[in-house]
C-alpha cells in the first residue's frame, strides 16, 4: 500500500498526459515509473489479499469473520469519501482552474460523476466483493474452509515453478484481454456501473484473488514462491521491458495481456526478495504495517495539496518529485500517530478499536504516595530507610 505514494506522486509528473491533479511539468522517467509500479503493485496486493482470506476462513467461521472484514474496510471507506475526498477533489480542481471556477467544477462533479467520490478508495469496493464471496462460499461449502490442493498437483507445480509461472501468466493475461474488453464493448462502462460499483476492476482483478486463495492452501507451491528463481527473475523482467516499450502503442486488449506477464513474474520476485530480507521481527516493518492503511487514505490528499503548493517553486522536477515524496510519507504518518491516540479516529479512519488497558496483576502493590519535598529538601537517612523497608515488607499473613 505505500507503493501508493511513489505511483501516486509519479502519476502527476508523467510527460505529457493529464491526470486528476495538473502539476504543469512532467518528465519521461515519472511515465516509466508510474507504469512499472502500476504493472504489479495491485496485482500483487490482490494476491495476498487472496492468500490471507484463505488462511484465515480456515480458522474461523464465514459469518463473523466477515463481520469484521465489512467494519473493518467499510467504516474507512465512508469516512474518507465524507471527509477526505471533498478535499482531494477541491485541491485538484485548484490545480486546473481559478478559485470560482474551481468551486464551479467541483459542484458538478460532486453531484454527477461517480468515480469522483470513489477515487482511490476502489480497491475496498472491489475487496468487500471478493471477502463476501468467500465468505459465502466457504458457508454453503463447509469443507472449503480447510480444503487443500491435492499433494500430487502442489508438488508438480512446486517443482516447475517457472512453466507455473509462465502457464499462470498466459491464461490470466488472456481472461484480461478478452473479459474486460468485453465489457466495454457491451458499453457496460456507465457511471453507476463502472464508476461506483467498479465491476471493471472486479473482473479485472478477481484472478490475483484467487491466485492467492491457492497459495494458502497450497503448501509446496508456498515454499517455492519463497525462493528466488533466475528463471522467473528474467521473464519478470524482459516482460517488463516489453510491457514499458510497447504498451501505450497496443491495442488496449494487449496492452493487458503484457500488464498481466509482467505482474505475475514481478510478484513472486517481490515475494522471494521480502522473504529473503524481512522475514525477520521488525519493529519498524510491524509499525509501518500498522500504519499502512492510513497512510493510504491520506496520502492523496497530501500529495494533491503538495503538487499544488509546488507549481510555483523552481526547483528540478527529480528534487521536487523527490520532495514531495518525503513530506508525503512524513505527514501520513505524523497523522498516523495522531489517530492511533483516539479511539473515535482509529475506528473512524482504521476501522479497529484500541485494544482495552490491560489490568493491574492480582495482588500488584501500589507505590506509595510520595510527600511532596520543596525545593532543595531531600529524604534524610532514616526516612530513606523507612521507605525501603515499606516496599521490602510482604503483604500481612493471614
């Protein structure tokens, strides 16, 4: 999720094509970037939202665990398009227009464009859809819940991990290809549709799912995905190559078909390279973990607020982009630390509750009072003494 801010921040500086935010410069190198982290940052987030979704349906009961996962993603999603995204929105036309024209344009789309209250929040749409349907499933189902991939098939494609990857990659590019231009040849891309209800992107997206719903429950092919593979390691990167020499050229079907090689192979390196370095206990990772979510949600408004700002700052775009970056991440997570303070924004902005104070352990002391001294007195010896024994005398026998 914090791939958001470098793909957001890029998004705004590409050379030459317009996006929500007008930043009025850009540069080839922000058009790779957004285009690379765009080709396996969802993908790659689906997957594991996949993959925990699985691990966890198979440890607790359909009902409550979707309970939690609808308060969990809802309850943010309501409070950013309330709060949040006005601002984004106002901010953005700012970047485009006078103040009264701004105000002007942000009036009619606020009550005619769905997509315009959504915005970045799609993917909690698109993730409630996938977690019902598990749940569901694993309801009608029982013995989903724990079922797992037959040992004979999850040792083959262990075993043949870059044919697996590559067989994966070719028949999810094809339904990319094929079911998405589908629907927008039956013109099924209308606001209600495709702008608030992203049933575009729920096609789009539901492989990756899957694919993830597989690996929990697939415990060889697990193991393999963990480990590096020069051969993966090299069709990630040539599709890669392609899909950034040739997308923007391709009829739109084959652009995905690329998009979806290049996804699939960057994936399961970004999972051999994580699980290389970080699969140790981190107390940075589990606060940057922590934060994530809300990080997300803000940083779009920030990052609207800081390519304003600097639309009159001569600096380099690198220096500035880079800038922008920083202050981003800075202040999303200085206001992680603001919301994580109160339970009324935790739950608001996180969708969780602050845990309850733990109580004191039976039978605990408590320190006793200390007299309060002016200023340069001190304890004398014997009051030292008395107060030492006081904490070194036991409770009285009964």
């Amino acid at each position: 999720m914090l791939l958001g801010i470098p793909y957001h921040v890029a998004m705004a500086y590409r050379a030459g094509q317009t996006w929500i935010m007008n930043s009025g410069e850009g540069a080839a190198v922000f058009t790779w970037l957004a285009q690379a982290i765009h080709a396996f940052r969802m993908p790659a987030f689906f997957i594991i939202a996949g993959y925990f979704a699985a691990l966890l349906l198979g440890r607790r009961t359909p009902g409550p665990w979707l309970k939690g996962r609808l308060v969990r993603l809802g309850v943010p999603f309501a409070a950013t398009i309330l709060t949040l995204n006005p601002l984004l929105n106002l901010l953005c036309e700012l970047s485009n227009f006078s103040w009264m024209a701004a105000l002007r344009s942000w009036d009619h789309e606020s009550s005619t464009s769905g997509g315009y209250w959504v915005r970045h929040l799609w993917f909690l749409i698109v993730l409630v859809y996938f977690s019902a349907a598990a749940a569901l499933f694993c309801r009608v189902l029982p013995r989903l819940s724990a079922a797992t991939l037959p040992a004979r098939i999850d040792g083959l494609l262990a075993r043949k991990l870059i044919w697996t990857i590559m067989g994966t990659a070719l028949l999810v590019g094809l339904w990319e290809g094929a079911a998405i231009e589908w629907f927008y040849i039956k013109g099924l891309n209308t606001n209600l549709i495709q702008q608030i209800l992203r049933i575009d992107q729920t096609i789009e997206f539901l492989p990756y799912f899957l694919i993830g719903c597989v690996i929990a429950r697939a415990p060889a092919l697990k193991d393999a995905l963990y480990r590096f593979s020069p051969a993966v390691a090299l069709f990630a990167v040539a599709a890669l190559a392609l899909d950034l020499a040739l997308r923007d050229a391709l009829w739109p079907p084959y652009g995905r078909f690329l998009d979806t090689l290049a996804a699939i192979g960057l994936t399961q390196l970004l999972i051999a390279t994580i699980k290389r370095i970080g699969d140790r206990p981190s107390p940075a990772v589990q606060e940057m973990v922590r934060a994530s979510f809300v990080i997300y949600l803000f940083h779009l408004p920030i990052i609207a607020g800081l390519v304003l700002a600097g639309k009159g700052l001569a600096l380099p775009l690198g220096l500035k982009a880079g800038l922008v970056m920083a202050l981003t991440l800075a202040l999303s997570y200085g206001i992680w630390c603001l919301v994580r303070r109160s339970p009324l924004l935790l739950f608001l902005f996180d969708g969780t509750r602050a845990p309850p104070a733990a109580p004191p352990p039976l039978g605990a002391r408590r320190p006793l009072p200390r007299k309060r001294l002016e200023t340069g007195q001190s304890l004398d010896s014997g009051a030292r003494a008395r107060h030492r024994r006081a904490f070194a005398i036991g409770p009285a026998p009964r």
